[in-house]
C-alpha cells in the first residue's frame, strides 16, 4: 500500500541531488546592498531612512512639505513583470521618513504621459487601476509582513503578507494616505502609526522592506529590489530599511465602541405566537487593542459584533459532509496567521465554531400548534486574543472565547416553557512558533479546548469537551529552495456514550461499516482519541523545475470537528508533483507553467480509495490573456462513505476535464469564460458546468460585474435512502438527474475614496429528478452486477404522504421519502459605507432574502424564478455606527 509514497520519496531525494553540491555555498556571504549600487541585480538593496526634523507632512498627497526636502530619494526600480530585471518603463521615487510615532512615505510614480496612467476609485482593499505602496517586516524575522498601498485615485489597500505569497485583506489598519497629480507624475503620501506594526524593542532597528508600484495598462509591476519570481520566499527575498533609532515608544490603547440599530420583517405566521413579522433589537458593544510593549497586542471584545455585510454564498449540498463557509467577522479575521494550523485543508481551528447555531431544537408538530423559536446564533459573551513576537524569535497567539446558554422557546396547547438549545461553552486556542537560524528553521505547537457546562438530560448528545494538540516543523535548506515540512496532531473528545457512539457513527468516522473488520461501533466508549499527520519534501526556491511530495493520514478516531473542520478521518494519501515554471516571455507568453501529479488513498483498512493522474498548464499570453485548464483521469477506486455507513462501493473510472480563459483585466470591458466537464464510464453519468463571467468599468467612480453559473449532472448512483423492513436493511439508490443555475450580480459606486455604495445580488436555483431505482446487491463487483433494479410493479408512490413502498419477493416492504426537490434561494444585500473619520465607520445596509424547497422536479426555468419570486421575504434593515479612539 504505501510502496508508491516510498518510491515517490526516494525519486524526489534523487532529483535533489545534483544540485545539493552546488546550491550548498551559494549566496551564502550575500549582504545588503546600499541604494547606490546597481538595482537590476537580486541582491538585497537598503534605504537607509532618518527623523523629521521640524513640522511633520500634512497628508495631502501633495509632496511639497518642508519635511520632503530632508532625506534622500531612492530610484531605479526594477521590472518584475513581465520581464523579469528590466529597466521600468517608468520612473519611480521613493522616500521615508520617522519619529516617535509615524512611519511617512512618499512616492512619485512619473508618467511620460499623464493621462494613460488608470485612476479609478474602488472600494478599500480593492486593487483598481495603477498603485505604489510599501510593505515592512518590522519584526524582521522575514516570514510576514506588513502592507500598505495606494491607488491612483486614493483608495487604501492593507493587508499582512506571508512568506508564500498568500495575503490576508481583512486585516485593516488605521492610517492615513492621500493621492494627488502632477504635470508628469502622480504622487502618494502616507503616515502609518507605529501603533499599527509590531516590532521589537530594541535601541536600533531594521526592517525588511519591500516597496512596489503596478502600471495597469501595462500589466507591469515595478520593484524598489526586485523579488525574483522564482524565490526562496517573498518576505526573505525583501530589502531592508536602516536608521530607526531610540524611538520613544508608548504603550497604545485602542477603542472602537459602536452601537447597531436593526429592524427585520419576515412573513407572519397566524398560529405562530413566536411570528410576529417584525422584530427589532438595539446593541452596543466594545472592540479594543491594548499594546503590551511593542512586541504584543492584545485584542478583547465585549458583546462583539459579529454580524456579516454578504451572506454566505448559497449551496445544494446533497453529499453526507459539512460545507465549509469563509469566515467573516472581524475579530476572528485579524492575526489568524499567527493560530493558523493546517494539514492539507483540515483545520484544528475553525473560528465559525465560536457563536454557531445552537445545537439542540424540540421535535414539535407544526399541525398540531407547536412552535419553538430560538436564536440564529450563540451569543458571545467575551472574546480575548493576545498574539506577538519576541525579539529572539517566539510567537506566540493566544484566543478565548465564551459563549452564553442560549434557551429555545416552545409553545404548546398545553402552555409555554423553554430548554437549553446550548450550553455555556468555553473556546481555547493556544499557537506558539519558534524561528532559529533566521528563519530556516521554525519549529511550533498548538493546542486547542472546547468545554460545554451542562446537566441535562436532552443534551447528552453533546460532547463535553474535545482538545486537540500538534508539533510543526519547518526546515528550510540550500538557500531555501528545499524544505521539509512535519506536522502531527492528536485529538481527544469526551463525552457521555450517547455522544462518543453518535461520533463514531457519524459521516466523519462510518464505525459501523458492515465490510470494514478494522472498525466497530463500542456504545461504552465515553472518549475517543485518533493521531493524524503530514509530511512534505519539496524543491522550489529559484528553480524551475520544481517537485511536491506529500504524504497524510488521519486514524479513524481522530476528530477536529469541535473547534476545527475535518470532512473525513480514516484515510492515508499520498501525490507527487513535478512542475515547470517559466516566468520569462517567450513566444506567444509572457509567463507559463506546466505540471504532472499523481496521487493515491487508501483506508486503514488497506482499501484502495482514490488513485488518479493529472496534467494541467496555466499562462498569460503577451496580449494579457490567462489561459489554464487541467485532465484528470481517476482509475477504479472505492467510496466507504457513499452509502452513509453500509458498506463501500466500487467506482469506476473517470476524466475529469476543466478549461478556463480570462481576457486583460486593465481594459474597461473585461470576461473569463471556464468549463469544467466530468466523463465516466457506466454510460449514464455526466457532469458539465459553465461558468462565464465579467466586468464593465463605467468610469472612474462606477462599475458592475456578473457571473452566470450553469451545472447538469447525470448520477448513476446518487445514494437516496437506507430503510429497514424485518431486521433487513437495504442501500436504495437512483439515477439523478440535477440542474443548478445561479447569478451573481454586483454594481459599485465609489463616490470617492471614504463613501461606496455596493449592491449583491444573488438568485439560486437547483432542481433534480430520481429514477431507476435500484438496490445495492454486491457493492464491489462491476457495475452491471452491482446493483438490482426495482420493477415498476414493485414501487408504489403515495402522493398523500409523499412517500415510495417498495415490496421485495421475500415479503419485506420498504418506505422512503420522495427523493425529488427543488430548491430556491434569492440573497442580496445593499451597503452604503462611510469613513467619516479616521477609523470610524457609518453603515447602512438593506440585506433581502427569500429561500424555500418543494419535494417536485421543476424543468422550466421561468417556472422556477416564478415559484422564487412567490416566496415571502425576510428584509433586514440595519445601521451600524462606530467611532475610533487612540489613547
């Protein structure tokens, strides 16, 4: 079983060594370079920066303070893309200055004609048209970094950086930057509160560094020192900043209270007592940050606000496993980096565990006047996050939070009276990370807790308490273009058995698989405790040709589910990738890659679940075209969960094809175009999704976009239901067939830099129909014997009660729900944002929605927005005022 993850291994450490010889004592003496020497080299350049002396810069975005004559200007940007190490095409200038409470930059980006440049105003974090900006890595420990950037037209862009490339938007600092336009340049000014960086405290400091500007029309990007495209890590690839020195740094206290009025209208239930039709609510709340030397911060929050502005985008999810949202709500959002820990998309923390739906509803029957009602979520009593970085290289992120008992109300003839729904509950995620040889060895841990206070008897289904610790290690080598990457995790939830035996039996874990001799379902068991893990050896760096090898396993007992996200325990994996990566432009591209993969699964049990194959390309053409696509061809495999606890079935072999195109995003007309299409091999199944989307910029100040999403599915074996008549259980099956269409509609006016208006709209319709019913007779046979067919003598369908009998020859008779349904869903939300002051927001929001589903197939389209647009809505009308304050 794991001869492949071994071989894969040793072909890897194969295709290493050649190069260790020579890759060993490379760039090993390299130093920063100073802004004299030439830039169009790869070597580290230095800015070395000094004090304000006199009256600090009004920012105005007009560069002609007193202040802007101290100092000197660095020149001569690089070109990074899209050809590498050329000279710009235009002219840039940069300069920094400081005192004891601000960073000051300002930047002439020259234009040899000043009307081509792009200047559009967008919504804050949004990449429009032309834009400069700098980032720092203050703690210089060359793993993250801070970013601060201007468009053209003035809007801010912040975000926090990381080694890999990937950027977290959501972190929003407070600053101040303001644009303005010469004769031949256009010009940005910005004053960053050290406030809003984290740094060491020491005497002198030095930062890594890093400033850019991106030409739109020409889809170039300019570098003050270059970061090659293919480099050992963008933040170690950064500059440096020199002359920070003895800055008097004060503690800083930061308070945002705010304070939400909201008002919801919904349809009003006669017989409901808890359907009024209108509700409306008044809350007040504190979000702050106090700095514990320059080193940490800590944020708390008192009754936070952890509303959302867009909704969750909508989804028909007919598989056994939960789907996965985004997290939204700013407290979780801000310096997740720091308790990040990940295996491969499993999570140890998922932050949308904390304030989630209560768990417990009453079984009530509407028809006989019994209502409950309970809150759409568990309210949050208290949250603390302390996360920073000594100066000898240990981080360390910290979060609690408590949530309340939140009570469900029910109304019966008899009277009315309330139960727990959840339980007051405790979260707590422990990070810590420790660099060694600047940063080429990391070694961390993490431990998380949940704890749930409860008695009752109709809550022992709940798990008590889960926690779950890991070991990370990072080894970085030969100048970074090699690392190996180890993580492992042990996981342990307690409960009374009804939990441990309802955990077992879930989608994550299928104990009671009838074929698998390795598992059984022990309803004694009051814990349960599984390891899992993850291995990488990779070669990227400045390479071109670049190897991936990874190997995973989860035992069947682990569980992250409490406070993070794992879809399936009970596997081991495997894949290799082998790619090229051309960032130079040649022929028809100014950039390409192409890659090979393989990999394979398999149970505990030896099963062999999942093996396939997959060549894909991506690139952008020289008229700033993207083109990639992918084939994938997976060989017979096996699926121990499709049957949601029976046994496992065969399934046979399939093409997965994906395709997409994209035309040059900086014209005002913009689209992208992907289809993505599976083929399989049993003659009947099929999936084929359309996805074409695009752009139109109006003018400076308005723009709309639209994505039309179109899926057909053809499922031969699309699992329906698993009744039991006399002791006899049976897998019922049917061939499904499924149309899903959705829009999503956006329009922004950003009247200017503090003041946007955005609309989204989004219909959704998904529709499917059963057929063929069939029963699962020998699940690992070829397709033609896997199955029996029911006859149309043997089902019968109630439309009384919506329900098919179906009567075997041995007398047993089987009932099923109806399986067919269409589901509609419109969302939209309408906001109008203000900064007014620094920092300080004014909302409005208009957010309107309507969802239902019928157990009926509904072909016509009009037919299905007919139906959608029948469905009363819920409107939520809400205002949201918050204020910033320094102390």
């Amino acid at each position: 079983m794991l001869n492949t993850a071994k071989l894969s291994i040793l072909l890897l450490i194969f295709q290493c060594l050649p190069a260790l010889g020579n890759k060993y004592a490379l760039l090993k003496g390299k130093e920063p370079i100073s802004d004299s020497t030439n830039a169009h080299s790869t070597y580290k350049r230095v800015y070395n920066t000094q004090r304000v002396m006199g009256n600090i810069p009004k920012i105005d975005g007009q560069l002609n303070d007193e202040c802007w004559q101290q100092g000197s200007w660095s020149e001569t940007f690089t070109q990074q893309m899209p050809q590498e190490n050329n000279k710009a095409s235009e002219k840039t200038r940069l300069k920094i200055l400081y005192d004891d409470k601000y960073i000051y930059v300002a930047i002439r980006a020259y234009e040899s004609n000043i009307t081509n440049m792009h200047r559009f105003f967008g919504k804050r974090d949004a990449f429009e048209g032309d834009v400069v900006g700098v980032c720092f890595d203050s703690y210089y420990d060359q793993r993250s970094g801070y970013e601060f950037d201007l468009t053209a037209a003035g809007n801010q862009i912040d975000l926090t950086m990381e080694n890999n490339g990937n950027a977290d938007f959501n972190w929003n600092a407070v600053w101040d930057g303001a644009t303005a336009i010469e004769d031949s340049a256009w010009t940005a000014e910005m004053r960053i509160p050290l406030s809003q960086l984290r740094f060491n405290n020491k005497e002198t400091q030095v930062w890594g560094m890093h400033a850019w500007r991106w030409i739109d029309r020409l889809q170039e990007e300019d570098q003050w020192s270059l970061i090659p495209r293919n480099n050992s890590g963008i933040i170690y690839s950064f500059g440096e900043l020199h002359g920070i020195d003895k800055i008097n740094y004060k503690q800083r206290i930061e308070l945002i209270p705010y304070t939400v009025g909201k008002t919801i209208s919904t349809k009003k239930e006669s017989q409901n007592p808890f359907s009024t039709g209108f509700e409306k609510s008044l809350t007040f709340g504190l979000d702050g940050k106090v700095g514990i030397g320059s080193d940490f911060t800590a944020d708390f929050s008192i009754n936070p606000d952890f509303g959302q502005v867009e909704a969750d985008p909508s989804v028909m999810n007919l598989s056994a496993f939960e789907t996965y949202y985004d997290e939204k709500r700013p407290f979780f959002l801000e310096g997740k980096n720091i308790i990040n820990y990940s295996l491969d998309g499993d999570l140890l923390f998922y932050s949308r565990r904390i304030g989630h739906a209560p768990w417990y509803s009453p079984d009530v029957d509407n028809s006989k006047q019994e209502y409950f009602k309970k809150p759409e979520n568990t309210s949050i009593i208290s949250a603390v996050k302390l996360s920073g970085k000594t100066a000898n290289g240990l981080s360390i992120g910290f979060l609690q939070g408590l949530t309340a008992t939140e009570d469900v109300e029910i109304s019966k003839p008899s009277g009315k009276y309330s139960e727990t729904a959840e339980p007051l509950s405790n979260y707590i995620v422990t990070r810590v990370q420790k660099d060694y040889n600047k940063g080429n060895t990391i070694i961390g841990g993490i431990f998380t807790a949940s704890n749930r206070f409860f008695s009752e008897s109709h809550l022992q289904e709940l798990n008590k308490s889960a926690y779950t610790t890991g070991i990370d290690v990072y080894k970085y080598l030969f100048n970074r273009n090699y690392y190996v990457n180890i993580k492992t995790i042990v996981s342990r939830v307690n409960g009374d058995s009804k939990a441990i035996t309802n955990l077992q039996q879930s989608s994550a874990h299928y104990f009671q698989r009838t074929d698998a001799n390795y598992l059984n379902v022990d309803s004694s068991l009051t814990s349960l405790t599984g390891t899992g893990g993850y291995l990488a050896i990779c070669r990227e760096g400045d390479n071109k040709l670049r190897i991936r090898t990874t190997f995973n396993w989860r035992s069947p007992g682990l569980d992250l589910n409490d406070l993070g996200f794992m879809q399936q325990a009970d596997n081991l994996r495997q894949m290799v990738n082998i790619s090229w990566v051309e960032n130079t432009p040649n022929g028809f591209f100014r950039n390409y890659r192409i890659y090979i993969e393989e990999g394979s699964k398999w149970s505990y049990g030896g099963e062999r679940i999942e093996t396939y194959y997959k060549i894909s390309g991506s690139g952008q053409f020289k008229n700033k075209y993207n083109i990639n696509g992918h084939a994938i061809r997976y060989l017979n495999g096996f699926d121990p969960r499709i049957l949601r606890g029976g046994p496992g079935l065969k399934q046979d072999p399939f093409w997965c094809l994906n395709g997409n195109i994209s035309t040059d995003y900086s014209k005002p007309l913009a689209g992208y175009i992907t289809v993505h299409s599976h083929q399989y091999s049993d003659g009947y199944s099929s999936l084929y999704d359309f996805y074409p989307g695009m752009s139109i910029r109006l003018s400076s100040q308005y723009s709309l976009s639209a994505e039309l999403s179109y899926s057909q599915f053809h499922n031969a074996s699309q699992y329906i239901s698993s009744p039991e008549s006399n002791n006899t259980k049976v897998y019922i099956m049917g061939n499904l067939f499924q149309k899903t269409a959705g829009l999503t509609f956006r329009f922004n006016a950003n009247l200017n830099p503090r003041l946007s208006v955005q609309y989204y709209g989004s219909p959704f319709i998904s529709t499917g129909k059963y057929t063929n019913f069939k029963k699962v007779t020998h699940p690992t046979s070829n397709y033609s014997e896997r199955f029996y067919n029911y006859q149309l003598s043997e089902i019968q369908y109630s439309e009384s009660d919506n329900k098919y009998t179906i009567a075997d020859a041995s007398g047993n008779i089987y009932q099923f729900d109806n399986p067919n349904f269409s589901f509609r869903e419109f969302r939209s939300n309408l906001v109008a944002k203000w900064e007014f002051h620094r920092g300080a927001f004014l909302y409005l929001v208009w957010s309107h929605s309507r969802s239902g589903s019928s157990s009926y197939y509904e072909a016509s389209a009009s037919d299905n927005l007919s139906d959608l647009f029948k469905i009363y809505p819920t409107n939520i009308f809400l205002i949201k005022l918050n204020y910033y304050f320094s102390l």
